[in-house]
C-alpha cells in the first residue's frame, strides 16, 4: 500500500499543478513564463510541481475593482437605497386618489380572467350535456 502511494501521491500532486498552471492567468505567474512553467512540472513532476505551488503563483488575494475593499453595502447605508424610500413614500403620501386608480395592467388581467371564465362554464356545460346523453342513451 505505501508503495502505491509513494506513487499516487506525486502524480495526483503533478497533475494538479500541470492543471492550475495551464489555467493560470498569465498576469498571476511569477518569474518564468507560462509555458516553462508548465514544462517544467512535465518534465520533473515533483520538483517542477512543488516550486510552481510555491513560488510560480501569485497567491495574494486580490482586492475588488472599486474604492471600497468590500464591495457589497447594507441597503440601511446604501444612499441610493435610502433615497429610493424616502421617494417612494412621498408619492404615496402625495397621491391617495393615486391609490384607487388600476395600473394599465390590470384591465388586461381582468378581461384574460373573463375569457377563462366564460369558458370555463361553455366546458362545464358541454360536459353536462354529454353526461345527460349518456344517461339518456342507456336508459
């Protein structure tokens, strides 16, 4: 058993940085070039695989595009947020006959409702009708 891991683990080890070197951004490879690189865990694949995982990456983590280092902001500190209420509610204490008025969509809605409706009692009728002719029939 040790014997196969004495092999498995240097080839899975090469392997991953055979992988993570050709993936690499060409920004992030430090001192050598991109195919050296991978050359070189090719062709001696432990030596070649443990200078690339130490020394061949840039490994600093890198910060987001923008001046705040986070990124992302709480919609109660987010300005643009907070604007947004204070106009939302204004209009709708401004407006309260605003409130009675329907959106355009809604008369859409209302005359799709009434479409199915008004098919559906056709169907139930239809169904009705069969039923009784059935009944009929047999008798």
């Amino acid at each position: 058993m040790l014997r196969v891991l004495m092999v498995l683990v240097p080839l899975a080890l090469s392997i991953y940085a055979f992988i993570d070197c050709i993936s690499t951004d060409e920004k992030e490879i430090r001192y050598i070039p991109k195919p050296l690189w991978a050359i070189l865990v090719l062709l001696f694949p432990l030596v070649g695989s443990i200078s690339w995982l130490l020394v061949g990456k840039d490994r600093t983590p890198r910060r987001a595009a923008g001046g705040r280092p986070g990124g992302w902001v709480a919609p109660d500190d987010n300005p643009e947020f907070l604007k947004s209420l204070k106009e939302e509610k204004s209009s709708k204490e401004s407006g309260p006959e605003s409130e009675s008025e329907e959106p355009p969509g809604d008369k859409v809605d209302e005359r799709l409702l009434e479409d199915w409706e008004a098919d559906l009692r056709r169907r139930e009728e239809e169904l009705k009708r069969r039923q009784r002719d059935e009944d009929g029939g047999k008798d």
